[in-house]
C-alpha cells in the first residue's frame, strides 16, 4: 500500500509519514482483498477488527428476518468501518459490511489501540482521537440518515437526500453514490416506487437527472 495515501485518511490525521508504520504494527494491520459481493462483516457475528478502505467500495447494510435489505452507509477509499462493534470486544454486529465492488481493506485492531501502549509511542494519543472523530462522523451520517426517512412521501425523502447531497458537494448539480436500487434500499423505499416519483419530480421541473448524476431546478420544493 501506498503511505501517501494513508496519510489521506482521517485516521492518520496528525501522525508523521514516519510514524505511519509503527502504527500499522500497533494495530496489527493486515491487508486483505475482497470480490464484489463478499461479506467482510457479518451480521450477528462478532467484529473483530475495523476496516480502511484502501480501494473500491463498501456498503453497510441491514437485514431484517424477512429478507429485506436496508443500506445505512456507503463507504469510499481511506475510510474506516465496524470501528464501533471492534472496540467492544464480544459484540456482534447488527450490520452487514458488504464489497459493493472488488475491494481491498486494511484491517486493523481496534482493542490495541484502546490500550495503553506499552512502548509509549508518542502517536497513540492522536490516534486514539482519530478513532473517536471517525465513529462521531459516523454517528452524524447514520442522524442524517434518519433524517432523509423521516418524511412519509417518497418525495420528502428524495428531496431530503438531494438537498443533502448538494450542500455536501458544493453545488445543485452532481453525482450520487448509489444505483437506483442502492439508492431505494438507502431510502427505505420500492425501486418501481422511488423511479416513478422520479419522473414525476423531472416533470413537475424539480429536477433532473441522468443515472446517478442529478441535478436541482428550483430554490423551493414542497415536499
């Protein structure tokens, strides 16, 4: 792996190009590549180390005992995942960490770095932070997820996550992360249901779009 790219990462936020290596040893770092499809955590299972994504794609998703996916989360190069379960040793996981492409991942132990180091290294404060800072970050995604399901309509919804995205990106036009499906998983919504409103919303001159690339017409929406 390339270091200049970890140093990319929120979780060597602070920690010197030099220091970079002693804190792979620390966490007992371990590379490991996915196919598109495979489970890299499992639901109901114990974690036993979090996740950086060195490259592809990974999306946390919820299933119910019906079948029924639901998608919490998608996660990109440099970030981390199942932080949380892998710093309380023993707890299973509520979520499936799945390769939504072929992926790589660095696998890290979380317990080693909870612990006082014994070596004293002088980067296990700031990484400790950084584990912190990751999982608020992913705390305040998973809010904003709530938020987007809170409208009932599907329109609501769309709107919420649209509106979202825009401010994020910096502008009305730009491209989500998610398929249609992805996207009507993320939502909580039927596909047929979620493109149909879709059209609507392009007809009524709210939007536009062509696959995942959208852009917003109008200041105003009534949702």
């Amino acid at each position: 792996m390339e270091a200049s790219f970890l140093m990319q990462s929120a979780l060597f936020r602070g920690i010197s190009l030099e220091e970079a290596a002693a804190v792979l040893q620390c966490l007992q770092a371990v590379e490991r590549s996915y196919p598109k499809g495979a489970l890299i955590c499992r639901q109901g299972e114990p974690v036993q180390a979090a996740g950086l994504l060195l490259s592809g794609e990974v999306h946390i998703v919820q299933d119910d005992l019906w079948g029924k996916e639901s998608i919490l989360s998608r996660v990109g190069p440099g970030e981390l995942f199942s932080e949380a379960y892998a710093a309380v040793p023993g707890t299973v996981s509520l979520v499936n960490a799945i390769a939504a492409r072929e992926s790589r991942v660095l696998l890290l132990s979380v317990a080693r770095a909870m612990q006082p180091c014994a070596h004293a290294c002088p980067f296990h404060g700031q990484l400790v932070r950084n584990f912190l800072a990751c999982m608020a970050e992913k705390n305040l995604r998973l809010a904003q997820k709530i938020t987007h399901t809170l409208p009932k309509t599907i329109r609501g919804r769309v709107l919420s996550y649209l509106s979202a995205e825009a401010i994020r990106q910096g502008g009305r036009s730009f491209t989500i992360p998610f398929s249609r499906q992805q996207l009507a998983d993320y939502l909580c919504v039927e596909r047929s249901a979620l493109s149909a409103e879709l059209s609507k919303m392009r007809q009524d001159g709210l939007i536009d779009f062509h696959k995942s690339a959208f852009s917003l017409k109008v200041q105003h929406m009534e949702y």
